[in-house]
C-alpha cells in the first residue's frame, strides 16, 4: 500500500508543478520540459527518502524507510509518468479521430456533410502542425524546401517500425 500511495502522490507532485510551470509559460518543446520537470521532482523525493527514511507522511502513510520501499514507489512513479508522457503527446496535438468526431459533435443531430468535412480536413490543420512539431522536437530538418530526418528521428521511427513489424500491424494510421 505504502508504494502505490507514495508511488501516486510523488507523481501527482510532478503533475502539480506541469500544471504550475504551463500556466505561466508554456515550453516550446513540451515534451522534453515535461520530463525534466517530473524527472526532477521523483529524484527530489527519492533524495528526501534517503536522506530522511520515514520521515513524511500521506494520508497517515509514512514515507519509504528502506532503499526497497524507495525503489518501488520510484519505479511506479517512473512507470506514471512515462505513461503519462504518451498521454500528453496525444492530448498536446489534435488527432486527425478527434478533429473528425469533435466536428461532426459540433454540426449537431442533423449530421455533418460528407463534403464539408473534407473540405475542413486540410493540410494545415493536419500536417502542418505536426512538421512543426517534428522541427521544434529536433526530429526533422527543412533544408531548400525539403524534410529531412535527423539523427534522433531516425532513430525513433526505426523504434516505431520494429515495434510494428513485431506486433505485424498494418502501415496505416
């Protein structure tokens, strides 16, 4: 119980200064930010810990006392926030699912016109933003009008292409 208490309210600290830190000035590589700021307050915990075992307490629950206890609530903490990681990305940008259905919500109960919707869904509110995220994130580089994959791009789309090769999905999206 002590570590999905401690596991829960480290990360929840971690969500706290996001939300504190977006509020006044948003990151422009959010991602990035993001995991420094979590990173940064599970490894301050995990300092408090040591430096002073059971010396806190939530909901009458002490703080971790061994370097056991430390190490699971940290990993669970770890394990949130990269969740909370793949969640972000996705709530960061709008999905082309979620632009589609949001305006569909939006026409009412009389539907939305098929030719409307096409008409709507256009490079740029689709694939603009995402080049430019691809830029900001140093993923990508435009050199003469042309996009090219960086060295961590790369890297990153070779990860994605093996995971969906191992798990044999289809290339659509």
């Amino acid at each position: 119980m002590k570590t999905l208490i401690w596991g829960f309210a480290i990360f929840a600290d971690g969500l706290l200064v996001q939300l504190l830190v977006w509020r006044f000035r948003r990151p422009q590589r959010q991602t990035k930010a993001m995991l420094l700021l979590m990173f940064g307050v599970a490894l301050t915990a995990g300092l408090a810990f040591f430096l002073n075992p059971g010396g806190f307490s939530v909901f009458s629950v002490p703080s971790p006392q061994t370097p056991l206890e430390t190490a699971h609530a940290l990993s669970l903490t770890v394990s949130l926030i990269l969740a909370w990681m793949i969640t972000f990305s996705a709530v960061e940008a709008d999905s082309p699912s979620l632009v589609i259905m949001r305006r569909i919500k939006e026409a009412g109960p009389a539907g939305l016109d098929k030719n409307d919707l096409y008409q709507y869904l256009n490079d740029e509110l689709l694939l603009t933003p995402r080049i430019r995220d691809l830029i900001t994130d140093k993923m990508a580089v435009e050199t003469n009008g042309c996009y090219a994959l960086t060295a961590k791009g790369a890297r990153m789309t070779r990860l994605f292409i093996f995971w969906r090769k191992l798990f044999k999905l289809d290339k659509g999206g």
